[in-house]
C-alpha cells in the first residue's frame, strides 16, 4: 500500500502525555505564586499548542502578550524535565503501527506540540517507526487547522486525498483534515469526550486503534 498514507496528531492520539503537561505548567504557576489546576482542567487546553496551553492556563490578568510569551518560555524549559511523567503510549497503538509497516503504509505526524519537544518524545516513544515527517510548532510554519501541511505530504508523495487518513482527537484535527479534504479518524480515547468529537461530523468515529487498521484496509483495498 504504497499509495496509502496516515497522518496522526501526536498527544492524544499516539501518546498519553496529560499528567506530564499538567504537571509541568502547575509547576511554573505554583513557582510564580498563581493558582494551579487539576490535571483533568488541562484536557481543554490543549489542541491547540504549549503556548495556548499556557495562555489558557494563566489567570485573565496574565494574559498580556509579554507575560505569556515569559510563561511560555518558561513551561518549556518546566515540560523538557518532565515531559516524561506518566508518558505512554496508549493501548494497541504499537499493535497498530506495526500492522501499518507491514502493509507498507506511509505514516507522518502532525502536532501542535513545540517541534523539539515533539522529536524528543517520538525519538523516545515510537522512535521504531519511520514516521516520513514530523510536523510541529517551529514558530514559523501555520499551525493546525491550517491544512497547508497536509497538502504538501499528498504533493510530496503522490498520495491521493481519498487514500490519506488524518488520526486525531481534537477538533483542530477534524478541522485540519475538512480544510485539506482528507478522511478524518476521530478517536474517543484523547482530549475530547466522544459527543463533542460525534458533533463535528468526522468521516470515523473510533474507540479503539485496531478499528483505524480495518478503515484503512476496508477502504483502500
């Protein structure tokens, strides 16, 4: 299945970085004397990069531009010395990407997360796979939902849309996968409760990874 290619959102989707997230950015607030929060908060947000996390996670009257972008700078020097807490990936997602190697699918990842801290954890985590490219936050590249990327997989590799599948488990993915004309794979296992997934209208719904291999064979066998 050369022709075929899956692109995963990282956090949520292949790995269960949460506790590590949480207790990095609770770790800079507690430092700074500001009210930190229960690590199920943190579940909304996320999806949309470390830097909206951190904006979103400070109080309204730290919210001014220089005072996030001090933060920011901040939680990723607190995420590099505890990225790792709690850090998995989730059930079957090995099982997974060794079926897909074998059926010789491309794969890539697409992630909001900082670029190096999203090299760090594939490099430790699914470093076995050879993920064509890794997108993430450089700083200079659109972020998700922004479709640009995508596009440039399909064009690199002479994928067609319908034989490209976007994995994820937020609503940036599914915007993201809409916005490039992809079939979108929503998972039930990430950062987002399966109604609100169900509302946005992705192409599958998802509970488990096996499920991700049976579409991708159903369809383009």
């Amino acid at each position: 299945m050369k022709d075929v290619m899956v692109i995963f959102d990282l956090d949520g989707t292949l790995v269960d970085s949460i506790e590590g997230l949480a207790y990095s950015m609770n770790h800079v607030l507690e430092t700074n004397q500001l009210e930190t929060h229960k690590t199920e908060a943190y579940f909304d947000f996320l999806g949309e990069g470390i830097e909206r996390l951190v904006f979103k996670a400070l109080p309204e009257t730290h919210r001014d531009p220089k005072t996030v972008l001090s933060f920011y700078n901040k939680m990723l020097v607190s995420y590099h010395e505890y990225f790792d807490k709690a850090l998995e990936a989730y059930d079957g997602i090995y099982d997974m990407l060794d079926t897909f190697v074998g059926m010789d699918v491309k794969m890539a990842i697409h992630t909001n997360k900082n670029e190096r801290m999203a090299k760090i954890i594939a490099e430790r985590y699914l470093g076995q796979y050879n993920f064509l490219r890794l997108i993430g936050d450089d700083g200079v590249r659109k972020k998700k939902p922004d479709h640009q990327e995508v596009m440039a997989l399909l064009d690199d590799y002479g994928i067609m849309k319908n034989r490209c599948f976007f994995v994820g488990d937020t609503e940036i993915d599914v915007q993201t996968a809409q916005a490039a004309g992809v079939p979108m794979i929503a998972v039930t296992w990430g950062f987002r409760k399966p109604e609100i997934l169900k509302a946005l209208n992705p192409t599958y719904l998802v509970n488990k990874p096996e499920e991700i291999v049976n579409i991708v064979k159903n369809v383009t066998s």
